[in-house]
C-alpha cells in the first residue's frame, strides 16, 4: 500500500499542482504497486530523448554493481499526467521516474519519494553543478530529485548578419559589448537603424531568461510572494523587457511557426536559450551552417531546462535505483549521452575527459566549451511548486508587445490576477 499523504499535503497538491486527492492517495490499496512482477527488474519511467539509449541497453542486461537489470519503459503523451496518476492510485508505479524540471510540482508530495541521501546520494554531491543538485532538494531538506542534464544559457547570434550592419560579430567582441541589459539594448536600436532586424523574437523571450539568470523568482521557500516587494527580480526582468519592445530590438513574433521562419530566413538576428538550443537551430536553419556563434548574454548566464530522476517509494529497491542513477550520470556515462543525444550535462567533470563532440555548425567556435564555462556561473535559486500559477506575467508581458497595452497596467493586472490565483489556493491570505 503506498504510503499516505498528510491531509496538509493533500490540500496542497490538489490546490497547487493538481498531484492528487484525498480519496485517490488510497485508492491504490490492494492493487499491485508494481508495474512489473520480476524481483530483479526495476521499471523506468522516461521520454523520448531523455536518456540515451545505448546505456539503457547497458542497464537491461544488469545495472552495474547490483544483481538487478532495468526494463525501461518510453511513455508517451502527457507524461506528467500519467505519472500522478500512478502514484495517486497507488498501483503500476515504476521503480524510476525520469521528471522534467518542473519538480517543484511535487514537492508537496515529497512523501511519496525516497530521500536519495538515505541511499549514499550526498557522497557524489560533487561531481554536479550546486545550483543543479539544489535544484533537487525540497523545502524540508529532501533531496528527492536526481540532477541530469541542464540548460546554461547564452546569446545565440547570427554573425553575418551583425557584420552587415557594422556591429561587433565575434563572440568576444559582442560580449563586451552587451555586457549589460541596456548595452544589449543599445546595440539591438544600432541593428534596427541599420537592417531593420530585431536582436531577438519577442519580449516574452528577454522576460524569461531574465528570470532565469536571476537568483531570486517569483515566491521564496515559504511560497511568499516576492513580485510584491521593492526592488524585486521579476519587476526588473518586466522592466527590461519592456524597454526592448519600446525600443523595438524584439521582434513580436508570438507563434512558433514564425519564430522558427525568421531564423531560418535570417529575419531575426539572435535567441537567448539554453545549450540544447544548440542543436534546436542546426535543424531548424541547416543552411545557417557557420554563421550562428554564441556569446555572454548580459549580466550572468542563467538555465533554461534539464531534467531530473526520482525513486518513488514503493520501489522495490531503492539501493539499486540510486545505484544506477550514479552509474548512469557519471562524468564519463554523461559525456556519452551528450554524444548520443546531446544532453548537456550536469557534471563539470564530462568536460575533462576530452571525449565529447560539440559539431561544427557553429564554425570555429565549440559549443560545449562555451556552455561549460556559463554553467559554472549560473546562479542557486528556488522554484516553487506554485510557480506553474504566474502565467499572468508572460500573458501580459505579451499585450504590452503585440497590443500596445500600457506597462504599467499590465503589471498591475498580471500582479492581481497572480494574488487572486494564490489567494484561491491557499498560498496568500
């Protein structure tokens, strides 16, 4: 029978992340926990391209140092929905989960996970970025939630099309450029005035990767908003946002089709994203080959994206599940998944083995060595569970750029909204 939530627990996982109910937490009773019946296989739970198949392959003959082997099961559609569906029924869970990084939602339900430290988790601490294995812990001090790959971020840019307009086009000399929000600005109403193109999509995209960069979000670990006092991050990345739109260096492309024509037509000069993003333009622009370089985004780089891995606690073996999630994002078996299915990784030591191979459709310059040095910088932060409520923002960051609304309205809107959704849940009184 899988272990019970709390009734605190359950009200905040109804309310915040929609996770279970309390009727459902005991619904699972007498059914079989396990999805499989074989005493030596442990179930995975995972996407496509979340892991590299190569290994999982390794995994299923027997993960190394145990008597057990995997079976990995690719679970498609909603993946999340599945999955809380399984634990909230308490039947047909996997031994494994691979998570996206919105593992903040589950904090709430962190009874339902092995705490990885209980199982020697702490004694490879080390091998991974801070920020990355923080990332993983839970507000109590659980760390439930496995480091894998991540997403440090940068500046990509179109070279030929900064040289054009007489603008500094080599990673360094554009980094020393925009080393600063404004700078980026000021260079971004330089390429306008010259070629009529936007420095970036859209001001949703300059918001965003603000926040990320940035070590304070929306609400601290007590869930207290922070949108609401002085001097906060997220009124900081708004303002900067919108002084790009009023500036005219992004470009109001709101759809993905259109996102995805302008840098393949060349009709957008750059992206902020993370490293995986690298591989995203390769096949979006193919025929960009050689002119898209990467520099410093101003201020610090920040992460976009990574994932996770989590024990649930009806495994049958949670020794062996933390003993092939050491195996499995080792510096060497790291580097190997960056080789296999480019995810960027979370361990600064897949750099020193000098194995993995960063292409060359960003000419001369190396992806990987640009990616490894921001992820070194990018600074611990919090994300909590009710984050996924602040869609308000990014809402109304977009009518201040598409329909002209008035910033400061558009604030005040997106701040009442939020309060009136955490209001609802709980969060704020």
């Amino acid at each position: 029978m899988i272990i019970p939530l709390s009734r605190r627990a359950v009200l905040r996982a109804a309310a915040g992340a929609g996770v279970v109910t309390a009727g459902a937490a005991l619904a699972g009773c007498g059914s079989q926990v396990s999805i499989s019946s074989d005493p030596d296989e442990l179930v995975l739970w995972y996407w496509n391209r979340s892991f590299a198949p190569g290994l999982l392959g390794k995994a299923a003959r027997e993960i190394p140092g145990t008597a057990r082997h995997l079976r990995a099961d690719l679970i498609g559609g909603t993946f999340d929905s599945k999955l809380r569906t399984s634990l909230a029924g308490g039947a047909y869970i996997p031994d494994i989960t691979a998570l996206n990084d919105n593992v903040a939602l589950y904090f709430p339900n962190e009874a339902l996970f092995v705490d990885l430290n209980d199982y020697g988790a702490a004694e490879v601490k080390d091998q991974f970025y801070d920020w990355k294995w923080s990332l993983g812990t839970t507000t109590t001090g659980r760390f439930c939630f496995w480091p894998m790959d991540t997403g440090p971020t940068g500046y990509f840019f179109r070279t030929d099309l900064l040289a054009a307009a007489g603008l500094p086009s080599t990673p360094t000399d554009l980094a020393a450029a925009i080393r600063t929000w404004d700078d980026w600005i000021e260079v971004g109403k330089q390429l306008r005035a010259a070629s009529k193109l936007p420095m970036i999509i859209n001001a949703t995209t300059v918001f965003q990767q603000h926040i990320n960069a940035s070590s304070e979000r929306y609400l601290d670990a007590d869930d207290t908003p922070l949108f609401t006092q002085p001097g906060n991050e997220i009124r900081e990345a708004w303002d900067v946002a919108v002084r790009a739109a009023k500036a005219g260096v992004t470009g109001n492309l709101q759809l993905v089709t259109e996102q995805n024509s302008a840098f393949s037509s060349g009709k957008v000069a750059g992206h902020i994203a993370g490293a995986w993003w690298a591989q995203v333009i390769a096949e979006t622009a193919p025929d960009a080959r050689g002119q898209w370089r990467i520099a410093a985004q101003p201020g610090v780089p920040g992460n976009n994206g990574g994932s996770f891995m989590a024990v649930p606690r009806t495994c049958k073996d949670p020794a062996a599940a933390v003993a092939f999630m050491k195996w499995l994002t080792s510096p060497e078996n790291q580097a190997a998944s960056y080789n296999e299915v480019q995810l960027f990784p979370s361990s600064p030591g897949s750099f020193e083995l000098g194995s993995m191979k960063g292409g060359d459709y960003f000419g001369d310059q190396d992806p990987l060595t640009f990616f490894s040095q921001a992820a070194l910088q990018v600074p611990t932060t919090f994300i909590s569970t009710y984050e996924s409520q602040v869609g308000a923002f990014v809402t109304q960051i977009t009518n201040v750029e598409s329909a002209g609304k008035d910033p400061d309205t558009a604030w005040d809107d997106a701040v009442e909204e939020t309060l009136r959704i955490l209001k609802k849940r709980g969060v704020v009184a």
